[in-house]
C-alpha cells in the first residue's frame, strides 16, 4: 500500500495571511476531499521589520523571500501569496502556479471612530492620514494637499489598533480585499474610485507559488486557476517589470476585461503626488500583436491553459507597451527622482538604526560597569 501523499502549504504568520492559504485549501479541499494538507506558518523579513516604512527597507521579497526558500529546498509543495507581494521576476525553477479569482483590488477609507459617517473629503485641515504605500500617499496626497500624509506599518489588527488607541491618525488606506477577507467589511468608510486612487499591481488576487517542474501540483493548482484574473494580473506584471517599479516607487493601474477586449490603463507619480504620467491601453486578447513566445509562463505565471496562449501574449505585450509609452511620456523621470529619494531614506534609516543600536550598547556597557 502506498504512503498517503500530504501537501505541504506554506505561508506567513499573520491573521490574513492564514485565512488566504486555508480559503485555498478549502478550494481544492471542495474539488476532492480526500486531499491531505498540512501548514507550515513562517515569518518573513517584512513581518520582523515593523519599525520602517516598506519604501525604506531597501530590500525585495521581503514577504517572500522566505517562503521560497522552503520551495527550492522542498520543504513546502507550494506556498499562498497576495499576489502583489510576488516580485515579477521569480527565482530559478519557480513559478506561479495559479491565480485564484480576484477579489475587489481597490483600496478602502477606514477613519477613526470620531469621524464616523464622513468620507475622507470630510475631514479637517490637518488631518493624519496612515499608509505604507507611497503609491495611496502619492495619490490622496495629489487631490488632498491639506492632508498629512504619515507611515503606518503591521498587520491589518495591529493598525486597527494603532488608528483606535493611538488616537494620532483620523483614517488609514487599506486593500478592501484584506478587510473583507478578514471579515471586517463594516469598517470600511469609503471606496476609493480609480480616478481617486488607482490600485496596486495584482492587488486583490492571491497567487499560489510552486515549483516549475513539479507537474502534480500544477494540475493540482489548475482546479482553481482563474482565466480571466490571470490574464488581468499578466499584464498589470509585465507593465510593472518593465517600469522596474516596486514598493520603493509610486505605480499603479486599473484593469478591465470584457467581450476579449482588455483596458489597461497606468499611472506613475511622484512621491508627493505633484507629478503624474498616466496612459491607457486598450488590445484585443483573442489576436496579439507579438508574436506567441516559446515559454510556458508570463511574468512568472505559468500558462495554465495553453489554448489560450493568445490571450496571455495580449495581457503581456499590452502591459510593456503601455510601459514603454509612458517611458516616453516621462514616466522614467519620475521614477529615477522617486527612486533616488527612497534611496537616501534607505540611508538615514539605516543610519539612524545603526545610532540606536550603538546608544544602547553603551547604556548596557555604563550598567555593567
């Protein structure tokens, strides 16, 4: 007799991050429920670090970086992500296997109890706004100057608590689909719309990260991979790569599909809002306008249904043309000056870190003495 086979599913510590992995265990557990899975939480250098905004870390895959570690190593079959934590280019051997259906990718108004039944246009002079995204910074501050704009870092219950007891910031922006999957649709104050706030690339859609070689968890995988959210997030990746943004710069998108026709539109920004390119692309799926590539996977996510191998050369070439075009528009400006900006924050920030580290050294040394 065979031994039972036992997936193994890794993924970070935090509250969301569990209920993202077990709402894809409970997929595939409803395809077939003689499936066996096991766990395995583990912490990444984003979830250590609380104490910096992420633009100030001066790291990548800092939510990841772990996780595929345990991949390579195969400690783990495949591992559940937000989607907008993968870096658009993966390490060797690895890919994503599938991406789940996309939850709301907006991002959502949560204000302090004292404001309740406002929106954000309704608050004071003044008021703290709370984000660690320079790109929702970027944005708000763009269409509301007379706002401070200050970092906010944790979990999804750590800045709930932060925003109730700290009593320093009137709301904070958050992904609505963290909020809704956490259970807590009743906090949300206020939607933000595209022309408000455009959202962050794949945000909304949770990937599942796996070996490229390892064919029975990718038709595993493919039992819940989502055609058109797939096709959405290829381009909205490709777009990204080729801008070479990340969480150091100010880029975002909004995405529609329907009838085969995709509506791609983008915008760079600087870090105070003051500058903005934004353009729009619009492609037919059914017939790219590049010729169909060898490889089996897009911006690192696999081509799961390979008759439809069209559509994802469309996603992808639409996303780097609409890169290119707002290259031209000036978009490299702003993003050299934002990058050079967050690059002298990751040098203060260490610097700073290094003085309190050497001031606590010497407290310890005068107690010991």
């Amino acid at each position: 007799m065979s031994e039972e086979r036992i997936i193994r599913v890794g993924t970070r510590k935090s509250q969301l991050a569990l209920i993202q992995t077990n709402n894809v265990i409970q997929m595939l557990r409803s395809l077939d429920p003689t499936l066996k899975f096991e766990t395995l939480p583990m912490t990444t250098t984003g979830d250590r670090i609380l104490d910096s905004a992420l633009s100030k870390i001066g790291e990548k895959s800092l939510f990841t970086k772990e996780l595929e570690s345990a991949l390579i190593k195969k400690q783990v079959d495949f591992v559940v992500h937000s989607l907008k934590d993968l870096p658009t280019t993966l390490p060797d051997g690895l890919v994503i296997g599938c991406v789940c259906k996309r939850d709301n990718p907006f991002d959502a108004i949560v204000l302090h109890p004292k404001h309740q039944g406002k929106t954000l246009q309704d608050l004071p002079a003044g008021s703290v706004i709370g984000t660690s995204s320079l790109r929702r910074a970027a944005q708000v501050q763009r269409i509301y100057p007379q706002y401070k704009i200050e970092n906010i870092r944790g979990n999804l219950n750590t800045r709930f608590k932060k925003l109730s007891e700290e009593n320093v910031y009137d709301a904070i922006i958050l992904a609505v689909a963290g909020l809704e999957r956490m259970g807590w649709h009743q906090c949300i104050s206020q939607v933000l719309t595209p022309d408000e706030c455009m959202y962050a690339v794949s945000q909304g859609a949770m990937a599942v990260e796996c070996r490229a070689d390892d064919e029975a968890t990718l038709q595993l995988l493919n039992r819940i991979h989502d055609h058109t959210s797939t096709i959405a997030c290829t381009a909205e990746r490709a777009y990204l790569r080729k801008l070479e943004g990340g969480c150091s710069v100010p880029v975002s998108v909004f995405t529609e599909i329907s009838d085969n026709q995709m509506r791609i539109r983008g915008g760079v920004f600087s870090i105070d809002g003051s500058q903005v390119v934004q353009h729009t692309e619009v492609v037919n799926l059914l017939f790219p306008e590049v010729p169909i590539p060898s490889q089996n996977a897009f911006v690192g996510i696999h081509c799961q249904t390979p008759s439809k191998k069209n559509e994802y050369t469309s996603a992808w070439a639409a996303g780097e043309r609409l890169a290119d075009v707002m290259v031209k528009q000036g978009a490299d400006v702003i993003l050299a000056k934002a990058k050079a900006t967050s690059k002298e924050e990751i040098i203060k920030e260490h610097e700073m870190k290094m003085k309190k580290q050497e001031a606590a050294s010497s407290l310890n040394i005068g107690g010991i003495n």
